[in-house]
C-alpha cells in the first residue's frame, strides 16, 4: 500500500503576485483558492497513476481553510484548520506515509526574483538549519524526514524549484512561474495542471532513487527577524542563545525538540 502526503501553500500557485490574492477578505482571493484546489488536484490524480492508494491533503496556508472541499478529488482526504502542533504544515505526517509532495511553494525570505517570498511569516528574515538555508520547503522536508518520509515533487516558482533541487537531490520539479522583480512570468493554469499531475506521477513512479532529508545530528537552528523585539522574546525559550541585535540560535540531538523552539518564537 502506498500512501502519500500532500501539503499545499498558496503563494507558488499559477498566477499568484500579490498577497492580497491570498487573503480570505480580498477580491480576489475566491479565484486563486480555486486555482490552488485545481493544482492539488493534479498532484492528486498524478500519484494515484502511480499507484498511491491513499492520499491525505493538509491546507497549510493562512487559517488552514482555502481548498474547496467538494471540488477536491473524492479520491483524497483532507486536514482543514489548524491543530496548533509544531508540525504546522506538515499537520497528519507519520511514518504510515511513503512520499510527500509539495504544492504552491514559495522562496525562503529575501530570495531575489521569487513571488511572495517569505519564511513562516514577515517578521523571519532568514532560517538557517546546521547552516542550511531553510525554505518552508526545507523545514517541511525536515518535519517528513524525521518520519523517514522522502519529499518526491514540488511544484511553485522557478526559485523554489531551483532550491529543491540544491537540497533535496534530483526530485521532480514543477516551475509554474518564474519571478521578475516583484512580477512573475506565470504558465496558464491548465498548463501547470498537466505538469503537475505528470511530476507527481513520476516522483512516485520513481520513490526507490529518493531519501529523506535528514541532516545529522546535533542540530543547530540560527534565526534572524527582521525585528529587535522579535530576538528579544525568543530569547526566552528555555535553552536560547541571543547571538545579536536580530539573531538567536537553539540546538539539541533531539530535531523535535527544535522544533517546539521554533513553533514558540516565530513572533
């Protein structure tokens, strides 16, 4: 029995420039949840030409509540809302699952000529994992890694595929737009679908080439805010260093442990 874990963010979705086409009160935002709910689809149906026999989708963007439930594919189901976990994102993995795939990613903060960039919210600048740099997709990987799961496909704009790529080895990638500046250069949506649903086919097809990501131990976790405020609280945490104005460091053998710190300090 296969089994595979799809968590889908919003910012990497086909056509989405603005933060406003994220945000539930916006004009637009019906448009693009839809559009999300098509590209999770596609992963969706790719993985189960290849055999999966259970998919479990976790909306890991915002309050949790954008994929359309009736229009998903009866096939998977689906994590809405928040548990409030350290596993965020990543809400319902276990090492029941075999592959991961990743949907509507996005860049790690301050990546140049990357749509919405960000890492978690706005107030991180930089993550740095064993002096790693940490996308979303990264401390994603990191939480499925620890369950031995392996990221298989990822699907968002070209700098984020392009960092899978460095990180992750040679998974299937999905480039749906590529960023100009604050612009991005989008396929069309039925394009990006067909694409999608092939990459997740294949990222199945070939789950014996991929492992799990999974740095050795001890693990170190740096992250810098944009803000003074911010490094002051976190310094808090039980087990915190303040390294500067911005910076604080935890680390431990334990990567759940890290986890909790940094679940605790993303203000």
């Amino acid at each position: 029995m296969k089994r595979v874990f799809i968590s889908a963010d919003i910012e990497g979705v086909t056509g989405v420039v603005h933060f406003h086409e994220t945000e539930r009160e916006k004009d637009d935002y019906g448009i693009f949840r839809r559009l999300m709910t098509g590209e999770v689809n596609a992963a969706i149906t790719g993985v189960l030409d290849a055999g999966a026999d259970d998919v479990v989708v976790r909306d890991a963007h915002g309050d949790a509540r954008n994929i359309l439930p009736e229009e998903l594919n009866p096939a998977a189901r689906l994590i809405r809302g928040w548990a409030d976990t350290p596993l965020c994102m990543m809400e319902g993995i276990g090492a029941c699952f075999d592959a991961v795939v990743f949907i509507g990613y996005h860049a790690a903060a301050d990546v140049p000529n990357a749509t919405l960039k960000h890492t978690m919210n706005l107030r991180i600048a930089e993550v740095q994992v064993n002096g790693i740099l940490m996308a979303e997709a990264g401390l994603n990987a990191l939480i499925a890694g620890m369950f031995d799961v392996p990221v298989i496909c990822i699907a968002g704009d070209q700098a984020i595929c392009d960092y899978a790529k460095r990180t992750f080895g040679e998974i299937e990638v999905v480039a749906v737009k590529d960023g100009i500046g604050s612009a991005a250069l989008n396929l069309h949506p039925e394009k990006t679908r067909d694409l999608i649903r092939t990459g997740a086919r294949r990222g199945l097809e070939r789950l014996a080439e991929f492992t799990p990501f999974k740095p050795d131990p001890p693990y170190e976790f740096v992250v810098r805010y944009r803000y003074e405020h911010s490094a002051f609280r976190a310094a808090f945490y039980p087990g915190v260093e303040r390294l500067d104005n911005v910076r604080v460091r935890f680390a431990s053998d334990d990567l759940m442990a890290c986890f909790h710190f940094f679940y605790f300090c993303q203000e």
